[in-house]
C-alpha cells in the first residue's frame, strides 16, 4: 500500500500514540464499555460458526479441514486482534508498519503477524473464515480501501465474513456537528461516510451486508463523556436494541458475506 494512510502508520513511535487514544476520554470508555464487549460477543459467536462449519468439514475431508483461520487486515498495535483472536484456531495480522507490529506482538503473542504490502507483493496467504478491517475505511484514501477490499475478497473463504467499521457515520449527532463545524469553517477537517456509501463500496468489491451493529449515539465533547458512565452504558445499550438505531450512531460494525 502506497500514499498518506499508510506512510502516517509507518512513522516511529506512532503505535504508543494509537494505543494512547483508548487510555483515556470518551475513547478510552466507548472501546472498554461498548465497543470491546460487543466485538467478544460477535468474534466468539463467529469462532463457535467457524467451529461447527469446520467439524462438518473434517469429517468429510479430515482434521485438518476442521481449522478455523482469522485475519486481521491493518491490524495495527493488535487491539481488535487481542480481542478476536482467542476465538480461533489460527489468528493472523497483517500490517505495512513495524512501530504498529511491535506493539502487536506483545499484546497477541500467539498469533502470525506479516508486515506487507500486499498491493505491491505476492503473499499467499490462504483463505479465511473470519477477516477484520478497523479503522481503515474512513481514514484511506478512496483508491485504497478499494484496493484492499477487492483483495480481501480474494482470501476471504466460501461462506465467511468480513466485519469491518465506520467510526464516522456521517448522520450521527458527532457526524452532523462536525460536518457543521467545517461548514461554518469553510473547510473539511472531519472524515465521514454515510451507511449507504459504506454498502455500495462492500458491494462493489464484492460482498454483502448481514448486520450492522451502531453505538456512539451520543456525541462527546472533546474526547470526554458528558454523562456518568453508568447513566451513558444504560441508554447506548437501550437504543443497540432499538431497530434502526444504528444510523444514527457513530460508530457502525457490520459483518458481510462474499456475494
């Protein structure tokens, strides 16, 4: 991978910076409260499908058949790795960047990580049950999320998922103010996409949506919550099991399927 995104992730001591954003501030309380708990629960639900698809597998075609694969493509310092890993046989990152890659080595020792760029190298891989994407739509530049995602399509097994993020929905509360803010700035400082550009983009390269899951429907003020925490938990939980509520959050988890 070439260009802006992935140059900024190459930059020394840029993995303690990434890890630093969730020590603290509305970060720090959406990804220990919210988002870590909702991704356990899909990982471990997608490792126990994995499970049972596999033992199908290996009674006709042998032990081997039976292992579950899962990749985390720019995995970064392993935070969505740590999580999904425990979920699988065989875990797998892959990242452009060796600051990144330090940290992820230490938090998930257990699994294979590559540093590659798999646009510029040949890198056979395999195929996967189960593939990640975080962090990634919203912050690379539009060729490129392209580009990985028609790959990602390529390793992605028959009947496996992808589940991958927008952090920025453009309608949510924080999407409109920011989106606002830069209006009245006469600029665009703020990255968004909206839930119908994040479809068309999965389906043009290749997949469906299944699900989406949204939290973050209230904004935070500077990297802080304006809520007590127990208050805030309650009412992110209450509109998750609110149909449709999703596009109104911040931050959208959806899982798809090859089409």
């Amino acid at each position: 991978m070439t260009g802006s995104y992935a140059d900024s992730h190459a930059e020394p001591g840029r993995g303690a910076l990434y890890d630093e954003r969730y020590d603290r501030g509305s970060e720090a309380f959406y990804w220990k409260r919210i988002e870590k708990p909702l991704l356990e629960e899909l990982f471990a639900r997608l490792g126990r499908r994995c499970a049972s698809r596999g033992a199908e597998g290996a009674s006709a075609a042998g032990p081997a058949a039976g292992r579950s694969r899962y990749l985390d493509f720019a995995c970064g310092t392993g935070r969505i790795l740590e999580v999904a890993a425990p979920h699988f046989a065989e875990a797998v990152g892959i990242d452009v960047s060796e600051p990144m890659l330090e940290r992820a080595r230490a938090k998930v020792p257990g699994a294979r990580l590559i540093r590659a760029n798999v646009l510029e190298e040949t890198l056979d891989v395999g195929r996967f049950d189960v593939i990640s994407l975080f962090r990634f739509l919203l912050n690379a530049e539009p060729t490129l999320r392209v580009a990985v995602l028609r790959w990602l399509r390529g390793v992605v097994a028959p009947g496996g998922r992808l589940v991958v993020n927008n952090h920025g929905n453009a309608w949510s509360a924080a999407g409109l103010i920011g989106r606002a803010s830069d209006a009245v700035r006469g600029e665009r400082r703020r990255a968004a996409l909206r839930h119908r550009e994040v479809v068309a983009l999965l389906e043009g390269c290749g997949f469906r949506v299944v699900e989406r899951h949204g939290f973050g429907v209230v904004p935070a003020v500077r990297n802080r919550t304006w809520l007590p925490a127990p208050v805030l938990v309650g009412v992110e939980r209450a509109a998750a099991a609110v149909p449709g509520a999703a596009a109104i959050a911040k931050d959208c988890v959806y899982v798809a399927e090859p089409a």
